[in-house]
C-alpha cells in the first residue's frame, strides 16, 4: 500500500476523517490534497471528539508524518488556531509539513465570498463563505499569495498590492474595513509566517521519498466528487477537484505512486447547500435520518439535506475515481426501520429512464428518484464485527450495494466509534495484507 486515495463519493460529508485515522494507523503519512477549511473531519476516539477542518487526520498519531499539500487553500489563522488547540489537548504537531506552494485565504477574500453569496440572492450556491472560492479565483488568475510568501515581508507587500488592484471595485464597500489595510495585514501575516515557519517545506521531494522508501502514503481528499467543479453538480460544487486525480497534482506525486482509492459513502445520501438532490426526503423519514444521523455540518453547523442512498450517483462517483473499494459509513443509522428505500433510476420530466449520471444540468434538475425497496431490520449493529454479525436485513443491503455499485465494499461503519467498524476480506486483503495473520492484527 505504498500510496491510497481516501476521496468522498457523494457530496461530502460522508466519515473520511474516521477512515482515514483508521488507515492512518497502518500508514507511514497523510497527505491532504484539496479544499481548505470548508471541510471538516470528525473523529471520535477514546470517547473524546476531535474537529480538524485543515490539518490530516493523522495527526492523532504520535510521530506520524502528517501534509498539507499544494492543492489545499490555507486560512493561516485557522490554520494556527488549529495548531494551538492540539497542543493544549497534548497532541505532538510536530510532525505537520506544509507545502510552500499551498495558496493563502486573505482577508479580502472572506468579504469577498460572503458579499458574492449576499449578492446572488435566492440563487445562491450555499458556500461555506470561508473565502475558498475568491482564493482559487485569484490562483487560476495568477494572484495568489502563497505560504512561501510569508517568509520575506517585501515580496509578501507587493503581492498584496497586486491581487487587491483589480478588486477595487468589488472592495470598495469594504473600504473602511480594518483588515484591509495593507500595512495591518502584512504585518498579521508576516507574524503568521513565523508561527508556521518551521513547518513550510517542499512537501512533494518529501512525499516522493517516503514513496521511493516503500513508505505507505495516505491521501486524504476533502468534499466528495459530487461537488467536483468539473464533473459535480456545477454550479453548485466546491472550487477544487475532490476527485482522485487531484490527489497527483494537489501534492505533486505521479500517478504510479497510486495503489488503492477507496471511496466513502455513507450507507443512506446527503448534501449541504443549494442544488439537485433526486433522492432527497422531504418528510418524517428524512428528519428521522438527520436526527439520528447527527446530521450537522461539522464546519457551518447546518442541518444536512437528506435521502435515500442514490445509486446513480454512486456508480457515478466510483467511474470518475476509478474506485478499487468501497466504504459504507452509518449503517446504524438505518436499524430499526422496516424498509429501506435505495434510488437506482432516475426518470426525467418527459418520462426518460436515466442508469447514468446525466450529463445536462437542466435534465438533472428535473429528474426524480425511482427507489428499490429492501427489507430493513431492527437490530442494533453497534456490537458487529464481521459480515456474519449483521441481521438479514443489514446484510443484504451490503451486497445490494455492492452489486449495483459494481465496487467491493471494504469497510462498514457501524457506529461513532472508532472500533465499531467491520473489515471485509477486500479491505483487510487492500491495507495489511492477505492472510490470516494479516487479520489478527486488526
């Protein structure tokens, strides 16, 4: 397992953080690769939570390499209100290696992403306002100002002159705004490059070492490929690619050093913000998986859209990353109900049955589920540890999935828990190795 894509396959939100400290823990790093603080990864163990929302999940591990790549778009205070709040909880940050290529949020770009949200009105996209997208504009622009730029204050000013230039305009009903003056914000930054200082490197000569090392390297995606913003649900997608591929580019490795992509979803569907959602449960059930489902983001707090697991997205989401696995998070979710509904069809408004994805947003848009209906089953799973622990029900809504999303499941989630997990033979086989000895170790 020299190198293993860890990518959501839905519209994010589906349990990567649990995962990837899972796998971290048979890894030698954990590299993220897109996004910035938009996301947020929960991790429960021991009984205590943990909310990383720009470090890996790795960091957990004392001594484990943990990077953030060039892909990923940096709010440097919450970077170190992050840093600052794992120390004062004892955990060794140490480890933690920040590409110097990795573009910046400035402060501008904040007012910039809440005041272009405002501005759209009922047609908003429902970004986390968290100033990703300004800052992957002004990258694509070539007006970026990266980590590296913390590190010499005369190069730093002149950037920040440059990338304001063209806003002035856009900013001018920010222009009493504190945190707009340039010497001001210099100044915060420059402070913020010497807390970071000794964590800036080339993290992809440092990547590339550990791979030519045989050392086992985790690439940790953010979002899911539905909000990819070429092949997601655009516009209302993220301002990155959450997919696969990105894992290369976003930490500067070839793609020979990729061995495994796994995929996560969870075991019924979900999304945040404006656009298409066919399965989506606008009743009692829906509310009844969000309660029990804690369906609440980890970074904006909003209550999650929710429905039934859609299929037509899945097989979707595993073509575009190329899955090798699957993983089901949140089975519990769905104990206690007598049928389970799961979407394999969409059908469109002059009554088109769609296998597939479509690939015309207008066509989307107006397309409804068309649901299978399992049996479910009652029993708690919290306590299962292998296939043959599930009830009926649970399990064969598992080979259902597995079947119709034409992936091997690898893993399933089967509550809060860091040990309430269940390994298959396909991801037991992936991580650690075929054989029995190989599975004593879990």
């Amino acid at each position: 397992m020299p190198g293993i894509v860890i990518v959501g396959a839905q519209w994010g939100d589906e349990g990567k953080g649990k995962i990837t400290d899972l796998l971290a823990e048979h890894g030698d790093a954990v590299v993220r690769f897109q996004g910035g603080n938009n996301a947020g990864h929960t991790i429960v163990r021991d009984g205590e939570e943990w909310k990383l929302h720009l470090i890996p999940s790795g960091i957990l591990y004392p001594g484990k390499r943990c990077v953030i790549g060039n892909g990923v778009v940096i709010d440097p205070k919450v970077l170190i209100d992050e840093l600052d709040a794992l120390r004062a909880r004892r955990i060794d940050v140490s480890g933690l290696r920040i590409s110097a290529n990795a573009h910046l949020i400035m402060p501008y770009h904040l007012l910039l992403d809440s005041a272009g949200e405002a501005k759209l009105g009922k047609l908003q996209i429902g970004t986390t306002r968290r100033g990703i997208g300004p800052c992957y504009a002004d990258k694509a622009a070539r007006l970026g100002i990266r980590v590296q730029d913390l590190l010499d204050e005369k190069i730093l000013k002149k950037k920040i002159v440059a990338a304001m230039e063209p806003k002035r305009l856009s900013l001018r009903p920010f222009e009493k705004d504190p945190t707009l003056d340039l010497h001001t914000m210099t100044e915060e930054y420059l402070v913020y490059g010497h807390r970071l200082e000794q964590h800036i490197a080339d993290t992809s000569k440092l990547l590339w070492e550990l791979l030519e090392d045989g050392q086992k390297v985790i690439f940790e995606g953010a979002q899911g490929a539905m909000l990819d913003i070429d092949h997601g649900t655009y516009p209302f997608v993220t301002s990155s690619n959450p997919l696969s591929g990105a894992a290369c580019v976003g930490t500067g490795v070839g793609p020979k050093a990729i061995d495994e992509i796994w995929g996560i979803s969870k075991a019924y569907t979900t999304r945040v913000g404006a656009g298409p959602f066919p399965s989506e449960l606008h009743d009692e059930m829906g509310e009844t998986i969000r309660k029990r489902g804690g369906e609440f983001g980890t970074t904006t707090g909003r209550p999650r859209r929710t429905g039934w697991l859609d299929l037509v997205a899945l097989r979707y989401a595993a073509r575009l990353n190329t899955l090798t696995a699957l993983v089901l998070t949140k089975l519990d979710v769905l104990s206690g109900l007598d049928r389970v509904g799961v979407c394999t069809s969409y059908r469109g408004a002059e009554g088109a049955e769609f296998d597939d994805f479509p690939y015309h947003q207008t066509v989307l848009h107006h397309t409804t589920a068309q649901l299978t209906e399992l049996k479910g089953w009652q029993e708690d799973l919290g306590e299962c540890r292998t296939l043959s622990d599930l009830p009926d029900g649970a399990r064969e809504y598992v080979q259902f999935i597995e079947e119709h999303a034409g992936t091997p499941v690898a893993l399933i989630g089967v509550g809060p828990g860091r040990e309430q997990v269940i390994w298959t033979d396909a991801g037991l086989d992936s991580i650690i190795g075929p054989g029995e000895g190989a599975r004593a170790t879990v």
